[in-house]
C-alpha cells in the first residue's frame, strides 16, 4: 500500500487509523469484562453447588447416620455434584453457550416447585449448622414455568444462602411459592 501523497490525506488516513485502534480496543475492554462477568457468574454457581457436597459429606463423615437419611443425603451429594458437572459443561461451549441465553429456544419448561425442594434440600445440612429452620410453603399445583433452569436455579440459591447467612440462630428461613391472582 502507498502512503497518500497528500499531507491532508496522511492526516486523515492516521485518524483514521488511529480510531479504529481505539474501536478495536474499546470492544477488546468490554468482551474481557463480559468474560469476567460471566466467569465470576459460573465460579458463584459451581460454588453454590458445591456447597452441600460439602456440608453433607461432613455429615455423613461424622457418622452416626441412619441408613434413611444417608441415602437421601448421598443422592443430595450427586445432584448437587451433577449440576456443577452441568455447570462447567455450559462454560466449556464458551461464550457462544453463555450468548445463547437471550435466545429463546434456550428456554424449557422449569418445575418450579420441585427446584424449590431440591434447593431447600440442597441446603438444610447449611441451615442445621447455623440453627436456622429451612422449609418451603409451595401452592399445591404451582405451574411450571418457561424459562432457563440456570437463572432460576442461581435465583434460588442465592435467596436461600444470603437468607440462611443472615438469619440469626433459631430463625426460619421459608420459600413460598404462590400464585398472586
């Protein structure tokens, strides 16, 4: 390429360049904010999951636990293992996956009031440490609902960990799900 003969058109030509340098970089700024966003989103949400593996792992490890709730705390340990599984899936379709949750083929019919009692389920060993009661008040046939399990779910945790944080010992913590006609 020629450099323009022109002085004028040399000038122009560099501003030229030298916005789209800015453009370039601008855009570069905010896609690596986007990517922290979206990094600190799913680190918050494989920690959420995690968080009862943990707290009935200890539990289980204390022993002294009926064969009952042992089970029904081994298969909290899996689901709560397989959503972070289900999370660093997501990640790894990169942020094309994670840009697909404005589209509206990423929605699917959500059970809301089974998502409720998985996440009080998930929990309670974190509320029993901290001497918070933690139960659901769901409306007998709440519907369901279209929308990505991954918000709801995130939703859901974080109401529920923030409301078992700062609740104070012998409190209650309760998720009501009901219809406002």
């Amino acid at each position: 390429m020629n450099p323009p003969s022109d002085p004028d058109d040399a000038k122009q030509a560099l501003r030229q360049a030298e916005e789209a340098l800015a453009r370039a970089l601008r855009e570069k700024a905010d896609f690596e904010a986007i990517m922290r966003e979206r990094i600190s989103e799913h680190a918050h949400d494989i920690k959420s999951a995690l968080g009862p593996v943990v707290g009935y792992a200890q539990i289980l490890q204390g022993g002294q636990i009926d064969p009952k709730s042992r089970e029904r705390y081994l298969e909290t340990i899996l689901r709560a293992t397989m959503r972070a599984v289900d999370i660093c899936n997501s990640m790894m379709g990169g942020a094309a996956a994670s840009a697909n949750d404005d589209d509206p083929e990423a929605l699917q019919v959500v059970d809301i009031a089974a998502m409720i009692e998985e996440v009080v389920e998930q929990f309670s060993a974190m509320a029993g440490e901290r001497k918070v009661a933690l139960k659901s008040d769901i409306l007998p046939g709440f519907p369901e609902i279209n929308s990505i399990p991954q918000h709801i779910y995130r939703s859901l945790t974080n109401v529920i960990t923030n409301a078992i944080k700062f609740t104070p010992a012998g409190g209650e913590v309760t998720i009501k799900a009901e219809l406002d006609p």
